[in-house]
C-alpha cells in the first residue's frame, strides 16, 4: 500500500501539462529503431547512366516507387502512392526520368531520377477499361522531343517525356476489342495494336507514331478462341493459344498482312500435358509454355516453324529480354536445384551457348524466385557481366553478381498482417554480466564522458564518442531476458506467409521461418496467413518448454475454405507441428485458461457455428468442461448489421464423433436497420488489459467507481449514405450513432446519436472509456469523442458509516444478467487530421497514465495524454478539480510537435500501432508498422521508477568521494583544533 | 520550448485558379504548396524540399506529390465539399476546405479548418513549423546547483564554513558550556566509531 501511495504521489507530483513524451536530438536511435522497405517488387529498370551512382528503379505491390543503389540496396528515394494508384508500368524516358503509370493507366508522371522529384503528372481518360501498356521508344522523335507511348482505357495516347503534354491519341471504341499487345518496332515509325475481338477475332491496327494516324486494321477470325496471354516473340509475330489450352497459334503481321500457324502441344512434346499457359516473356524468337509439372521453351524458327528447345520440370524463371548488341538478345533463366539456384544467361538466338552459368547457395526460407531481372556491365577486359535481380517467394529482392549474393532486401516486412511478442529465454549461469560491462575502468570512462556531455564541456569528438557508445551499447540487443522487460522478440506475419522474430533492441531479424503450410500444395491452392495468437507462454509450470505462437490461416480467399494451423517455437523459429483442418475458420477465440504446460486453450468457429477445441487433449477438455457454462461471445455481421451473441449447447450431433466439437446457441442478436445504420466499426478492450483500481478518486474527496468489465462492445454505425468519401453526403442526411453493448447478455448500455457526423470511424477501448475519431461534415473537421462509463451501484459505497456496519455491496457478486445501473459522460473535442491507426499504451500493473497514440494522415505517431479526453474537462475548473489534473476545456485537441513518438520520422503508410507492456511499471513499448517499421519505449508518465537514461554515476560518484574527503578533512581539523585546545 | 506560431501573410499571387471545369465526369482542382523560405531553415526538414511532400485528398482518396514549383493537382473530382491536408514532415499545415460547385464552374471556395479563415485562392502555407526535438539547454551553474547533487555539496559547505563562523559569534559563556558537554561526551572520532579502537 505504501508503494501504491508512494507511486500516486509520484504521478501527481509529474502530471504537468507539458509534454511527457519528448526527446531530445541526440537521444534519437537510443531507444527507437526505424526501418524503412518498398514490399514485393513487380518491376525494375535498370538506369543505365554512363556517370554517377548505379541505381535501379522499382515498382512494388505496396505501390511503392523507389530509386536502389545497385551496390548496397539503400534507398536513394521512395514514394508511396495512394491506396487505390496502383502501378501499372514504369520506365526510365531520357535517361534521366522515372515514367510511372498507374491507377489502371489514368494517371501518367514523371519524375526526376537523381532526387525523387516529380517533374510533371497528366492524367489519361478514355472509352472503356482496358488493360495499359507504357512504351519509351528510344528513337521516336517529336520536334527533338522523346514522345511516351501509353495506351490505357481504349485509348492510345502519345506523350511528350518533358511536359506531359498529349500530343496526339487514338480511340479504340470497338467494343469487344481487347488490346493484348501494343508494339513499336525500333527504328521505324509505326506503332501496332493487336488484340482480341469478340473473344475469336484477332486483330492489328498499324499506326502512325508522327500523327496517330490509322493506316491499316486487318482481323482475322479463329473459330477455336484465344485463351490467356500472348507472347511477343518478333516484332512482327506474336504467339498465343487456343481457348482449349492445347494449340499453339503463330499469327504474325508482317507488313500488315496477317497469317498464321496451328501447331497442337502434342506434335512438339511426346506425352501429353494437359492445358497449358504461356508465360509472359519478351525474348525474341522464344517462349514459354508452361503445365502443371513442366514447363517448356519452344523456338520459332522462320514461318511459323516450332521447336522444342528445352524441357524442364524444376520450378523455373526467366527475365525479360536485355540487349547487349546491335542484333543480340540475351536473358536470364533461374532454375532451382535443391539448396541451390542455378542462374544462366543465355543469347536469344541461341540456346545452347550459356553466356554465363553460376551456382548460388540460397537460404531456403526465401522459397522459389518469382521474378528475375537483367542487367549488364562491361567488365574491365572490356567483356559482358551480367547481374540479376530476383524477387523471392518471402518477397525479399537479392542482387546476384558473380555467383555470390551482393546484397538483399527483407521487403516481406512491408506487407505485416499480424503482430505478436514473445519473451526471451532466462538468462542462464555463465554469461556473467562483467562480460558486458568489460572492467570498471571502461565503465568509470564512460560515465565520465557522460558527465562531459552533460556538463557540455565536451569536444565534438568526445560527443561522437558519447553518441556511439550509447548506439551500440550491447545491453539492449542481448538475447536474453532483462530485469525492465524491454527485450522481447517481436513476432510478425507477413502476407507472404514469412514469419520473422524481431529484437525489440534494435530490430535485427533474429530468425525467420517461411511457414510450409503456407506454402502452395495440392491440398491448399492459394493460402493465406491471418493471425497470429499466442500458443505456449511458459511462466510457472513448464519453464523449460520454449514459448509458441500459433498461426491459423486459411486455404483461399472465401471464408469457408479449409483452415490450416501451424505451431512455431519462438526461440528458434522451427515450426513444431502443422495440422490441416477439415473444417473453415471464421472465428479464434483464445479463452483464458491454460493447460498444466501453458498451452492455451483456443475456440475455433466454422461457418457451420460448430466450436472446436484446441488443443485437442483429454486435459484441455476436462478444463474446458469445467468452464463450459462460462464461455460467451459474440459475433458480427456487418454485411447484415446483425451483431449475435452465442453460447455453448452440447457436443457435436453430426455423424462423426468428435468430443472436442461443439454445437453453439444463439443467445441475443441486435439487428441494425439497413435502411437507416451500417456497422463501421467494433472494438473490445484488449484480453490482457490490467486495470489498477476501480476506484477513481474525484476532486472534494469524491469517489466513483469506473464500470469495468470485459465485456463491453463498441459499436458505431452511420448512415449508409454517408459510409462513402467526404463530401459525399450532406450533413443533414448523414449521421453516426455510438452503441455500448454488453456482449453476455446483448443488452445495450448507452447509445448516443450524433447528427452531421461521417465516417470513417477509428476507436480504441480501454478501461472503461471508449474514444472514436470520425468526421463532422457540419464543422468541416475531424473531431474525436470520448465516453466514459461509471458503475453507479457502488456510488453509494463512500459512506464511512455503511463500510463500518458491513452493509457496503462491495463484496456482492457482479452478475451481468442484473441491469447494471450505469452513467455515461462523453465530450467531444477538434482534431486536426485525419487518421490511419489508433492506439493506447497499456503498461504492466495499469497504474501508469494513458496514452493515445494517433497514427496520423501524414504517417507520424502523436502521443496524446488520456487527460485531454476527459469528459469532465470544463472552460473554467474548480480549485479542487485543478489540483487533481483537470484541463480547462479547449474546443481542439492540442497537436504538440515534441510529443510525436515518431519524432522527425514517418511510418510510411502506416497500418497498425501495437502496444506491449514492459515489466517496469512506468514503460510502454510500441510497435509501429507499414511499409515501414519502427519501434520505441514509451514512458507516458516520465520514468518514475527508474534512473533516466542520461543519469550521470560519475557526478554521483565524485559527490560521494567529496562528501568522504570532506569529512577527513574536518575531522583532522577539528582533532587539531581540540588538540590545539588542550596544549592550551 | 514551444514553437512560435506564426501566422503568415497570404501571398497574393496572380496565377492559379483554383478549379477549372475538366473534360469528362469531373472538376480539376488546382493549388500550390508554399512553404517560405527561412522557415524551419534551422530544422532537420531541408528547405525547399518538397519532394516529399504529400497531398492528400478526403483522408487518402488521392495522394499526390508537388512538381518542382510547389504545383499540384487533383484530377476527376465530382462536385461537392473535399478537404485537402499536406503531409510535410517539419510543418503544420492546416487542412483545407474545398467547395466544388457544379453549378458555376471556376469558382474558388476554400477555407482553412483550423482558424476558419477563407482562401481566395489555393494557396496552402504552413501555420507554423514543428519542431520535433527539446532544445537542450546549455550549462549554467545553476541548473548544477538545483541538482539533488549540487544541493548536497551546498549544504555541506554551509555546514562546513557558515557554522564556525556561528560558532564564533556565541557567547563565550555558552561556547564553553558547550564545549564542556562536548568533552563529557568525547569526541567523536573515526576512530571510536571503529570496533574495539575506542579511546575512551
């Protein structure tokens, strides 16, 4: 209890209204990491200027673009692009530009490579969607103007590379017309679009490239159909296959004529294949078919002759054509051999010579490469070298050069879907601290160079000496478990099924798993990864056992495909055991109750509502049949607006037999009106949120007891009109209205309606206030509210009197099933801008103050203190209210720059804030993540207890020592003195 | 440390209109970002970089950046109420309301939301710059005496210099009576205090 008072009187005593969270600029990387990535690459133009740095441009499926340094793999620049522009082609025009085209080739722009600056931007319209193509002829001139080539939306379109500006377009208003390839065939001034009609019909329009001028449209018919892709094999030839999968067409147009050829799979290779897909290539003379177990490289040779040239069955890819010559094509081709890849580059034109053929080790975490990219450069003895860049099934991007990885990319990280944290093993005898500290001298010399810095007498290199001991100080990245909680491993899912460990101490991948049951496999078509839980968190029993998460994911998209489960061991990232379910996952619940080895027990829901238990022991079901009549939850429906609540009945009554499979009870259900409400958002406090008290002590002495229970819903609904984009409704037919239901009983606690309001809607819920962000189409901003909600069935608790004669109900049972008599209070406050992601701090034991951590529009993370969304803020606050932390009422929330945790940063495109309580009471840590990454420790309250930082022994030690050789001093003074005295 | 908020004078430019009638099924809306020179000069923001700055329609709809003189555009906009925000690390920015009419084409209605003041054209300059940092103060003498540290060493040479001069002023009748007490109960020493080296 002393503690507790002790704690609180240090709350109060640094409650000042500053902000808490502030650093200053040396401190930055002390404490925080930040990692920055572009996602899984889609394309890559190699900038082949002569002078300056190598770079290499790339598109990603973040849409991302970025500018690479081909030696290292840093980033010169990035720019992330909205949400919905996503890219569809890019170039380098003139040597000197980045083309980019995107948002389904309606928005064009250009910019400058050395910096990242965008130089100009045009946007294109047209007729109809189609897919869009983006060309940079070298050689095609306008007024010594290079002139783009795009056509997108039926359209093609001529652009000057300087300005934007459309020099000239040409309609494709055909209806049927589906453009497959457009062609500039170098050196001439023609352009050809060929395509599809009428799914049988092929088609070429030859185009002037001076004036967009038609000068010939010939079609010809197939009575068998197209079907997939073609591939562009001459620059007069394209090769496609019939609807069937099984002929080969070779049409060529040469001089706008069209003929062709019929060649059935079967005639070229012996066995049959089944249908097959060509796979997209630009390699002259050459293509590729592939089946489900082989893929093969056909030739064409003079009219429309094939031949087969190579057959393989081992996963294969191959890049795009690069010209090293005048007349000679050359291309890579990547081949996988178990633990190896096996890179060769080969001429177009012929096969059998390899211009290049290495080895390389590769890890087999990254799984099969996906894309392979060509460069060359001219060697000192003036020969061709070539280096590769190949993007992995985990996303990650290896520059390969000279049999060797020169560098790689781990941009799997940018895609985060899931996030969870595990401790770190206990620190074992033998690794003995002083290892650490090496000897004290060091350590004396450190803290004196701290005191230097403090003191600022120090010499610029005694600060950089300062700045890199405190970088690199080997404390924070040990793996181990440390007395502050501050080391943990951060375990994240990323789509591309990759599960990483990272060290919250400087954020290096300790180990990372390409998880097999999110592999492709017969079984399993297209998985996908959805969330991670903790599985195994040994603490009491069990200390030996390694901690595990679980990682439930699914067999494709719809929500009743099969799920998969898959274990992982956290310290070494081996995963111990996968299960494929025979039945759909829709809903995890982990319920609270562990096994005598700390597994957790989990509640999984298939789209039938049946419950299936894990982990399927006969303890795990003795434990569960205990609690059987406690477990509750509750699902939603936002397509319906329905929110049910569901309990347990009986086991399974299906034929089989499965004692871990349960039948479930609809208990309650709130149904929406769908005219009038659509679901935007639900929130629930966190599982493992600890509060302190329930008791908040009021000013004048007052107490009020804050309803907690964990079973509070929130849901905010709007107008369906108005779940559009801002602006898009008027105020008076748009609406939001809150709702807190309690999900035992379904009984809706408050609801409050706020007229003029829009989505979208972010809330947090934490204790027992809940606090959403939306937009107020009338005021023209965003406002942030916060309802708070009080148990007013123990309000009359605070008489001594009653306390002291037993006749308090502090002891009385809660049961939900009673109405509880409850009070809201709510306030609503302005917020500048718009947000991403929220968030609040949560810490150890609860006692420390609340942060709310706003991801902002502009990708920054903002600290706001708790006490700025307090509904009992008034204009004018009493004496009393004052000295308990009140502040006055403001209409807007404050926007302090020093409390952005993210400081000069930004998380760009940011997704998720994640929270996770240190063990010392006053830190938070938090995890922010997007395309980037980045992490810190949070004090909301200032490190109440624990020396900061930048606490200086050294001064400490030098007071001691004074202290002590002031007291010799004396005392021989006064000994002197006495003796002095005596001798009198 | 708390930044100076500085409300700029609006620069009356001759150029720009702010929405224009496009082609198609929307409005063109056209501005400029301006951040002045001189501010945030002595920040981490490098001045008059603006390659990285965003601007953001309606919370994310459209992001687009800045062309080299402060430009930009947004294309295919139907007619209503947008608002508009600049990402710019090192400034503030307010967002922007934007009316487009459909009624009469080329009028310009925009108005800042946080001090509600109208723009006649769209001209967007930074409120005022952030600074993400505290200042560290330099060393002064005082901020080492108000350490817990710096008051211990103060006290102590109050108790070492101040009190003989005290002493010194006592009545001499008093400092003996006091020194008597003081013999009766020795000295303390160093030395007694050690076990088993007492004098006495």
């Amino acid at each position: 209890m002393a503690i507790r008072s002790f704690f609180l009187f240090i709350l109060f005593f640094s409650s000042s209204l500053s902000p808490v969270f502030s650093l200053y600029e040396d401190q930055v990387g002390l404490m925080d990491w930040h990692q920055q990535y572009i996602g899984k690459v889609k394309q890559a133009v190699f900038s082949s200027q002569r002078a300056g740095r190598k770079r290499v441009v790339v598109s990603t499926e973040e849409n991302v673009i970025a500018s690479l340094d081909l030696r290292h793999g840093e980033i010169f620049w990035r720019h992330l692009l909205g949400a919905d522009d996503v890219i569809d082609g890019i170039d380098i025009g003139l040597g000197k530009y980045v083309i980019t085209l995107s948002s389904g080739g309606s928005i064009l722009r250009s910019w400058n490579l050395p910096d990242g600056q965008m130089v100009w931007e045009s946007s294109l319209q047209g007729p109809k969607h189609s897919k869009s193509f983006l060309l940079v002829p070298t050689n095609l001139k306008f007024d010594k103007d290079n002139v783009l080539v795009v056509f997108s939306n039926g359209r093609l379109h001529a652009i000057s590379c300087i300005d934007g500006e459309v020099l000239w377009k040409k309609d494709f208003e055909a209806e049927s017309f589906e453009v497959q390839q457009v062609i500039q065939p170098p050196g001439s001034d023609l352009i050809y679009v060929v395509g599809f009609a009428a799914s049988y019909q092929f088609e070429m329009y030859q185009i002037n490239a001076k004036n967009g001028e038609l000068l010939k449209h010939e079609s010809a018919s197939f009575s068998s159909g197209f079907s997939g892709e073609v591939s562009l094999v001459s620059t007069e030839t394209v090769v496609a296959l019939d609807s069937t999968g099984s002929i080969l067409l070779t049409i060529s147009f040469q001089d706008g004529k069209i003929s062709s050829q019929q060649t059935p799979i079967s005639n070229l290779v012996e066995e049959s294949l089944g249908p097959a897909v060509i796979i997209p290539s630009s390699v002259s003379g050459i293509f590729a078919i592939k089946t489900d177990a082989v893929t093969v490289f056909i030739r064409v040779i003079g009219e429309g002759k094939l031949e087969v040239v190579e057959k393989t069955t081992h996963e294969i890819a191959v890049s795009d054509a690069l010209s090293i010559s005048e007349d000679q094509e050359a291309f890579a081709l990547i081949q996988h051999a178990s633990s190896e890849i096996h890179l060769t580059v080969k001429l177009a034109h012929d096969w059998d010579g390899n211009l290049l053929k290495e080895s390389v080790k590769m890890d087999r975490q990254r799984g099969l490469v996906h894309k392979v990219f060509i460069n060359n450069y001219i060697r000192t003895d003036r020969s061709y070298g070539f280096r590769v860049l190949i993007v992995m099934e985990d996303h990650s991007l290896l520059l390969l050069q000279q049999g060797e990885i020169v560098w790689s990319r781990e941009d799997g990280l940018a895609s985060i879907i899931d996030v969870t944290t595990s401790e770190l093993p206990v620190e074992r005898n033998g690794v003995s601290v002083a290892k650490v500290e090496h000897n004290l001298f060091e350590w004396l010399k450190g803290h004196m160079l701290k005191l230097k810095g403090t003191l600022m007498l120090a010499s610029p290199e005694d600060m950089a000496a300062i700045q890199s001991m405190r970088l690199k100080s080997s404390e924070k990245s040990k793996m181990t478990r440390d007395h502050n909680g501050f080391r943990k491993l951060l375990i994240v899912l990323t789509r591309a099924g990759k599960l990483f460990a990272l060290h919250t101490g400087d954020g290096r991948i300790v180990w990372s798993h390409l998880l097999r049951s999110l592999h492709k496999s017969e079984a399993c078509q297209s998985p996908i990864g959805l969330n991670l839980y903790q599985w195994q968190v040994p603490h009491h029993h069990a200390m030996d056992e390694n901690p595990s998460v679980l990682v439930v994911s699914r067999c494709g998209p719809s929500s009743d495909a099969p799920g998969v489960l898959s274990f992982v061991d956290t310290y070494t990232g081996k995963e111990l055991s996968s299960l494929s379910l025979d039945h759909a996952v829709v809903q995890v619940i982990p319920l609270p109750y562990t096994d005598s080895t700390e597994q957790r027990l989990h509640l999984l829901i298939n789209a039938d509502k049946h419950a299936h238990l894990y982990p399927k022991t006969s303890e795990a079901l003795s434990i569960f049949k205990r609690e059987f009549l406690n477990i509750y939850w509750y699902s939603v429906e936002d397509q319906n607006g329905i929110i049910k609540g569901h309990a347990l009945k009986c086991k399974c009554t299906g034929e089989v037999a499965d004692e871990f499979c349960f039948d479930t009870r609809d208990l309650w259900s709130v149904v929406f009106p769908s005219e009038s409400e659509k679901i935007v958002a639900t929130v629930t406090r966190k599982l493992n949120e600890v509060v302190h008290t329930q008791a908040k002590v009021v000013a004048d002495q007052d107490v009020m007891y804050k309803y907690i229970s964990r079973n509070l819903l929130f849901v905010a609904t709007v107008a369906p009109k108005g779940s559009g984009e801002i602006g898009s409704v008027t105020p008076e037919e748009s609406w939001l209205v809150a709702y807190l239901i309690d999900t035992v009983t379904g009984r809706i606690l408050h609801r409050v309606t706020h007229h003029g309001l829009q989505g979208p809607v972010h809330a947090v819920f934490s204790e027992n206030w809940v606090v959403y962000h939306y937009f107020n189409l009338r005021a023209h901003r965003y406002e942030m509210s916060v309802i708070e909600i009080y148990d007013q069935s123990r309000a009359d608790n605070k008489d001594v009197w009653k306390l002291v004669l037993g006749k308090h109900n502090l002891t009385s049972p809660i049961s939900l099933f009673s109405r509880p008599e409850v009070i809201t209070k709510s306030q609503s406050y302005f917020f500048t801008h718009s947000l991403k992601a929220i968030a609040v701090t949560s810490t150890a034991k609860g006692i420390t103050s609340k942060q709310l951590l706003l991801g902002t529009i502009g990708d920054q993370v903002l600290a706001l203190d708790k006490r700025f969304l307090d509904p009992r803020r008034t204009v004018n606050p009493t004496q009393a209210e004052k000295e308990e932390g009140i502040i006055p009422l403001t209409d807007s929330l404050p926007i302090i720059p020093q409390s952005y945790v993210t400081h000069a940063l930004r998380v760009e495109g940011l997704r998720g804030i994640i929270t996770v309580p240190a063990k010392l009471e006053s830190t938070t840590l938090v995890f922010a993540h997007g395309v980037d990454l980045f992490f810190t420790q949070l004090a909301p309250s200032r490190t109440y207890d624990s020396l900061t930082e930048d606490f200086s022994y050294a001064l400490l030690l030098i007071t001691i020592v004074a202290l002590v050789a002031a007291i010799f001093v004396t005392w021989r003074l006064s000994e002197r003195k006495e003796l002095q005295e005596k001798w009198r | 440390m708390a930044p100076i908020a500085r409300l700029l004078l609006l620069a009356l430019l001759p150029t720009a209109l702010t929405i224009s009638s496009g082609s198609g099924d929307g409005y063109t809306i056209n501005g400029r970002v301006k951040i002045p020179q001189g501010l945030g000069t002595k920040g981490f923001a490098l001045p008059g970089k603006t390659s990285n700055v965003k601007v953001i329609l309606n919370g994310g709809q459209i992001v687009t950046y800045l062309r080299p003189d402060g430009y930009f555009s947004f294309q295919n906009i139907p007619a209503g109420t947008h608002l508009i925000e600049v990402a710019a690390i090192g400034y503030f920015f307010s967002p922007v309301r934007v009316d487009v009419s459909a009624r009469n084409p080329g009028k310009v209605q925009a108005a800042l939301t946080e001090n509600r003041r109208g723009l006649s054209e769209l001209v967007l300059e930074p409120l005022r710059d952030e600074q993400y940092y505290e200042i560290r103060e330099p060393f002064s003498i005082m901020s080492v005496v108000k350490s817990p540290m710096g008051l211990m060493v103060g006290f102590m040479l109050v108790v070492v210099f101040l009190m003989p001069k005290l002493v010194e002023n006592m009545d001499p009748e008093e400092m003996r009576r006091a020194q008597e007490e003081m013999r009766n109960q020795g000295v303390p020493s160093l030395a007694s205090l050690l076990p088993g080296g007492g004098r006495n």
